[in-house]
C-alpha cells in the first residue's frame, strides 16, 4: 500500500520568500578577530583603518642624482653651465645625512635616499656631469624636482582602507606601509554542508549500480569560500530521519549557517525538510516560484539559519545564490553584491512556466558585425552539471510571462567578473577528437576557446548567422550519399576534418550480435521483441543511417531518442538497451563491441567572414598538421584516405 504524501510545500513567491527568512533572521555581521597580516588576504575588515604614519616618513629622492637648492641651478644652459661645490657625502637608502647643504651646493644621492636639510630638488645623473669636486649642471631645475615629500603618499591621520572591503594583495600592501602587523577583520562565517541520499558517494569511491557522485558538497563549498565563509563538510547522509536530525543537530552546534541539498520536496523519500520541520522556530518558507530551485526550504534553529537546497547541482547552486549567498555576505561584514549584466538577443524562441520566475542559463555569442550579442539558451535540463560550468550568465523571465521569443532584446545577468571574450568560439556537434585537436591549439598558441554543443545542425546555423568561428557537423544527404558540402548555406565554407567509423554497438558476449556481420546481428536484433535499442535524435547525421538501415522497421526501443555516440554508448553499458549506433571512439571508451558499418564525416563549417581570422587560420593549419593527425589516428579517427564504405 502507498502511504499518502505530505504535502508540505507552499509555493510563493521569490521576494516573499527571501523577505519572510530575513525577518525571521534579523542577521547582522558576526564578531570582530584580530589577525596577523600575513593571513589577512581574503578578509573582511571590521573597522575604518586610519594611518597614524606618514608615507613616506620623509622628504626622499625618487631618482639616483645630485641634491641641490633650485635657486643654484637658475640659468644653467650648454653654453654657459652653473658649477657646484660637490660634497664628499653619498646619501644612500636608509642613512641620514650628515650635512647640510647650502647654495651652490651638491650632494650625491641615490633612489629612496634622504633629502638633506637646505635641498629643495633632486637633478638626474644624465643632466649633470662631475668636473673634479664641481658638480656640472646644463639645465636649470625648479624646486621640488624628483623629491617624494613626506606624507605625499599617505598623511598621517588620512583614512586609508573602510570597513567592508575584502583584501586583496592591493590592500594589504597598504597595510604593511603603514606597518600594520596586526588587522581587524569580521569573522568567517562557518557554513555545515549536509548532502544527503541514498544514491550519494563520495568522488574516487568505486562507482556502483545505481550511484552518483557526490557533487553539492564540492559545488557548495567552494561557493562558500569564494564569498569568505569557512566550510564545514559533514559528508554524505543517507535519507533516514534520524540519521538527517543528527546531522542538522552536528551542523547547528559548529556553524553559524547549515545547508542541506536534497529531500527537499514533497515526494516518498524527501525527508530532508522535515528534520528541520522538528525545530524551533523551523520552517519559514517551504517552496517558491522559481525555476530552477522549486522546493527550496528556508528555516531557522533558535538564531542559526539552515536551508535545504534542492539535489540537482544546478538548482542547488541557483537557489544558494538567491537566498544564501546574500545572507552570507551580510554575516561576513560584505555589501550587497553588484551583478554585471550586458543586453543581448535571444537565438531562439523560449518558453516559460506561468507563475514561476525561471532563470534561463545561455551562452553568449558575438555576431561578426557587430550589433547586439547573440544569447544562446543552453537547454540541457536542471540536472545538467555542465550548464551551469559552460554558461555565461543568465536570463530572467518574469513569473507571469509565458514565453520570450526570438530575436527578442533580453538582459543577461552575467556569472563570475565579466565576459571573457574568447578568440575561438566553436558551436555545433561535439567528438573528442575535436576536444583533442582544441587542446592541442591552446597549448600551443594560448588562444582562449569557448564551446557550446548544440548539434550539427544548430552550429550549421549559428555559422550562417556569423555567430560563431567554426561548427562542428556530420549531415548525411540521404539523396547523395555525400555529407555536409550539400547543406551549406550561402557565405559558409567548408573545412575538411576527418572521418570516423560509426557501427552497431553492443555488450560484448552478446550471441545476438557477436562475431555476426551487419545485416545479421540487425535481422536477429529485430527478430527479438525484448532487444531494446537507443535511437538517435531526428536531424543528426547518424539518425538517417539508422532509418536507412532499418527500411522501415521499427524494432523495441525505437522511440528513445539521444543526442549523442555517448549517450547511445552508455545506454548500452548500462543494459538501459542493447544495440545501437555510435562511432568507434566512443565505444572504445565504454568497453562495448561494435561491428562496423559505415564511416562519416566530421567537418567544419566556417563563415567566409571569418576565414582568415588568426585563431581559425591556427585551426585550419592544425588539421594539415602531421602530429595532430597522429593524435586522431590514436583515437581511431580517420585522417587521408578513406577505407571502402559498406
């Protein structure tokens, strides 16, 4: 019998949320530390900090020259120089001079040197010569030539560095000049992560059945340190009530914050939320309009904060900017932060979910002349580790609109400092013998690449748009028989890459497939109503060659469509289908059997505009290169010539 759910979950909305646990908090900045310099960088400080020195402390010279009052110099030409008494002393760094000087003369003096008493100027070395005990000056200097005056940098008594700023190697330079040994900061905050479930294990544990990596723990951490908090991992927590109130009763005693990532909705196993539902005050918000980051549970334990983030690393790390970080940054002393955020075009019509604000991840891309960049949705799903790594920023779309459309002008709030602007931007189908070759170019040459996989395609696309330097493609043209060359769209050329063999893929020992041919393996996986195969995506390349090969029969598993070799590949190896189609690379990865069908091509579309540009023009030269076609051979790519098709 199923037990019924609890349905906790009251969705409102973003501002509310955060304003309910707010007023529930009521945070201020923690407790003042006082800190030796040298472990101050990356801190917070908690107080104005005034000089009580001058920098520099005295009148010095900031170049190697000659001391001397102006007034002797008055008058000075090639033609009719003045000639000083030249004193014996040298006056170097860190030594006070003995002597005073009167008119008419001059004292040796070295970088960072003491002025002497009676000098108000300093002459270059190039701009005099010695004569004996005669100084010689061609050129007159006026008072206050080459002289750092005390307290010309930093004046006793002037408020250097405010309370708030986070030290860097800038500030805390200051710091030491006006020999601070000894700083006041706001204290760190301490954050105890939590992540919990069943299927959680930690990175370089053997990966079983049925598991994942532990990823939040990772992400979250780091999160908290980029903002200055100090993390406190407590590790994985198997999704048992009380294994989770031990834990939350472990964060609350170590930690001024404690986050928890998963069982935070409604369903059989989200139990998460409800050990913090057990505590006083407890629960503050359970849900809110958001998309990514739905079943977000804000709390409070006496006057501890504890959220429980969503599982999906990219909700995770979503809501943890929206709620926490601003929280955290209130505990350790810091302002508000200031988004950067740039105006763009939407590549492609996006639709939305009434009711809840949705943050839509893109890459940007730059249209080769000019006008507005190009936002391009990168569209792999919440549960997607990499679209939060791969994306510049992202779009919000209010919780009352349906939908944005393309070519729409939208505001992308960016990730991280700025926009990088890369020298190569690569779209279009993935192969690791790309990855390989894109390697290979930033090793040599140091150009930055940026690349987003929207299938070959979307790349062809993006290249007819001028949106991007080159696309990875392999398009059958069922009619020809020929690939790519017959898709191009006026003002794309096409650079010739390399060749790879696609072919049936299975698990080895398989009686249904190994050591049979194609059309044999094919009639006795169609023969078997319970052999399963992975399709692939209608409009890729090797989607027509299945079709093809299939003449019209559609066996078990057909409807299940991947966009990916790899995805076919890991299908098969874990029993999710049998068969399939992928390309030998991929299948060497994953250990699977393959029997050879037919070999593709992988090329690359490239707008004429950008042809000649310097980082496409390193690529291009990359593919003729002996050594990089080496590599591809490695991979079992196929560089020159071509072996028989089947």
């Amino acid at each position: 019998m199923v037990r019924e759910q609890a349905q906790f979950l009251e969705v409102i909305d973003r501002d509310a949320a955060e304003r309910r646990w707010w007023e529930a908090l009521r945070p201020t900045p923690l407790g003042v530390e006082d800190v030796e310099l040298a472990e101050a960088l990356g801190r917070v400080l908690a107080a104005d900090v005034v000089a009580d020195v001058d920098v520099p402390g005295f009148d010095r010279s900031l170049v190697d020259g000659y001391a001397l009052r102006a007034g002797s110099t008055f008058g000075a030409t090639e033609s009719a120089p003045r000639r000083l008494v030249l004193r014996s002393e040298l006056i170097t760094p860190g030594v006070v001079p003995r002597e005073s000087l009167g008119p008419g003369e001059a004292m040796a003096i070295a970088t960072g040197g003491m002025l002497p008493r009676g000098a108000d100027a300093v002459i270059m070395t190039e701009h005099a010569w010695i004569d004996g005990d005669r100084l010689v000056v061609c050129r007159p200097v006026p008072a206050g030539a080459q002289i750092g005056y005390a307290g010309g940098d930093i004046a006793r008594g002037e408020l250097v560095l405010r309370r708030g700023t986070r030290l860097t190697a800038r500030e805390t330079g200051v710091l030491a000049a006006i020999g601070r040994r000894r700083v006041e900061v706001v204290r760190r905050p301490r954050v105890a992560i939590v992540s919990t479930g069943h299927e959680l294990i930690a990175p370089g544990e053997p990966l079983r059945p049925g598991a994942i990596y532990d990823i939040n723990s990772t992400l979250l951490a780091d999160a908290v340190r980029e903002l200055g908090g100090e993390p406190i991992r407590l590790g994985i927590v198997e999704d048992r009530l009380d294994a989770l109130e031990q834990a939350l009763t472990q964060g609350l005693a170590t930690a001024d914050l404690v986050l928890l990532s998963g069982g935070t909705s409604k369903g059989e196993g989200d139990v998460s939320y409800q050990a913090l539902a057990g505590r006083e005050p407890g629960i503050v918000v359970h849900g809110a309009a958001l998309k990514p980051g739905k079943p977000i549970c804000l709390g409070v334990v006496g006057r501890t904060p504890v959220a429980v983030l969503p599982g999906f690393p990219p909700s995770a790390i979503f809501t943890f900017h929206e709620f926490v970080a601003p929280l955290l940054r209130c505990l350790a002393g810091v302002g508000p932060e200031r988004k950067e955020s740039v105006e763009a075009e939407l590549a492609m019509r996006c639709n939305s979910e009434r009711g809840r604000t949705e943050f839509l991840l893109v890459s940007l891309m730059e249209p080769s002349e000019g006008g507005l960049l190009r936002a391009v949705p990168m569209g792999k799903g919440s549960g997607s580790v990499t679209t939060f790594s791969r994306a510049d920023g992202f779009v919000t779309i209010p919780r009352q609109q349906e939908y944005i459309d393309a070519g729409e002008t939208v505001r992308v709030t960016l990730l991280g400092r700025g926009l990088e602007r890369a020298d190569l931007v690569v779209v279009g189908s993935h192969c690791v013998g790309l990855d390989r070759l894109l390697s290979l170019l930033v090793e040599r040459t140091g150009i930055q690449v940026k690349t987003l996989w929207v299938g070959s395609q979307g790349g062809l696309a993006a290249a007819a748009r001028g949106e991007c330097d080159l696309a990875g493609m392999h398009l059958l043209d069922a009619e020809t028989g020929v690939y790519n060359e017959p898709f191009l769209p006026p003002g794309v050329r096409l650079a010739t890459g390399y060749e790879r063999m696609q072919g049936l893929v299975f698990r080895p020992g398989d009686p249904r497939f190994a050591g049979r041919e194609v059309a044999e393996a094919l009639a006795a996986a169609l023969a078997d109503s319970a052999c399963l195969m992975v399709n692939r995506n209608r409009g890729s390349g090797t989607r027509i060659l299945i079709d093809e090969l299939l003449a019209g029969a559609r066996p078990s598993g057909y409807s299940r469509e991947v966009k990916s070799h790899h995805a076919v590949a890991a299908a098969v190896a874990s029993r999710h289908a049998d068969w399939g189609i992928a390309i030998e690379t991929v299948v060497r990865l994953y250990g699977l059997g393959f029997i050879p069908i037919r070999a593709e091509r992988f090329d690359f579309a490239i707008p004429e505009a950008r042809w000649d540009r310097p980082a496409v023009s390193a690529f291009r030269s990359l593919l003729g290169d002996p050594a990089s076609q080496r590599l591809l051979g490695e991979l079992g790519l196929i560089v020159g010539e071509v072996p028989p098709r089947t």
